[in-house]
C-alpha cells in the first residue's frame, strides 16, 4: 500500500515537473545585433532584436534618443525577430533606443539600447597650420550572451521537493 502511494507521488512530481515549462514560459529577449553598448565609427542602418518566440507587430513600439531629442523609430516585426531602422543622418555622439513589445502570450517586454559613436584620439598640432594627419579609432565591443539554461528556478524547485518527499516516504518505509 505505501509502495502504490510512493509511486503515485513520484509520478505526480514528474508529470508537474514536466509540464512546468510551457505554463510558466515568458519570451525574452535572445540577442541584439549589433551588440548593445558597442562603440562605432557610424551607426548601422538597422538593429535587429531576436525574441524568444513570436511578437505581435501591432504592440512593437520603438524610439530613438540622442542629445538633440528623441525620434519615434521605424521598426518591422517578422514572427520573433524586430527590425529597427537608423535614420542615416543621425550623427549624435550617444543614442539609446528604447522598445516596447508584447509576445504571442501576451507577455510585455521592454528594454533599452545604447550605441556610441567611437572616440577620435589625434597628437595635438605643434602649430596652428600643421594638420593632423594620423588619427587613431577606439572601438569596444561588448557581445550579448544568450540564456543558456532553459530550467526556470521553479522547475529546479519542483524537482528538489520531489525527490525530498520521495527520499522521506523511503525512509519512513524503511523503519516500518
């Protein structure tokens, strides 16, 4: 009889174990090319976000914000990748766009990105005529790194108090 309670309560444990991850499941945000927080010579045409799953195209909104003010952005939306264009004739020093999206789920997501214009670095003139001839670029790059554990804590939590009350069922078995 203990033995026939044990395995139903293993193999409710299991079966909620597995069925955690598509009822608790929220897209996110997988990548941005090119890499947030990078410094450039100019600034791409277009910023590609990658999502985790499907958005809606009606609820993606992005803008664009530099010095001189902030642009509502032109963007488009292809199933879980958001496209945001750069208006060519933008030449802040630092701009950050910022974007707002709702997945297939329902789930809202929003977030900001940072791009710098790289910094010129020249030897000063040693008098007012001489030119300056060499200029030296200063790029970083700091790439995004996707999740790599697709396990949510609460998965991890379902599992440990599983084998918890297996591991006493077991034990209490064991005394009898």
């Amino acid at each position: 009889m203990i033995l026939q309670i044990l395995r139903f309560f293993l193999s409710v444990s299991l079966m909620s174990f597995l069925s955690l991850s598509p009822a608790f499941a929220h897209t996110e945000l997988v990548s941005v090319e090119p890499a947030s927080e990078t410094a450039m010579l100019t600034y791409p045409a277009e910023i590609k976000l990658t999502f985790g799953e499907a958005i809606i195209a009606d609820a993606t909104f992005s803008s664009i914000t530099s010095e001189s003010g902030s642009v509502q952005a032109t963007l488009r939306v292809e199933a879980a990748n958001v496209y945001i264009s750069i208006p060519s004739d933008l030449v802040a020093p630092e701009i950050t766009i910022a974007w707002k999206t709702t997945a297939s789920d329902g789930h809202p997501l929003d977030g900001e990105i940072k791009y710098f214009l790289a910094q010129t670095k020249a030897e000063p003139a040693t008098s007012p005529t001489q030119e300056i001839v060499e200029e030296e670029v200063v790029a970083i790059s700091a790439p995004v790194e996707p999740n790599s554990s697709n396990i949510s804590w609460l998965q991890w939590l379902s599992l440990g108090t599983s084998i918890g009350i297996a591991i006493t069922f077991f034990l209490k078995m064991r005394k009898k």
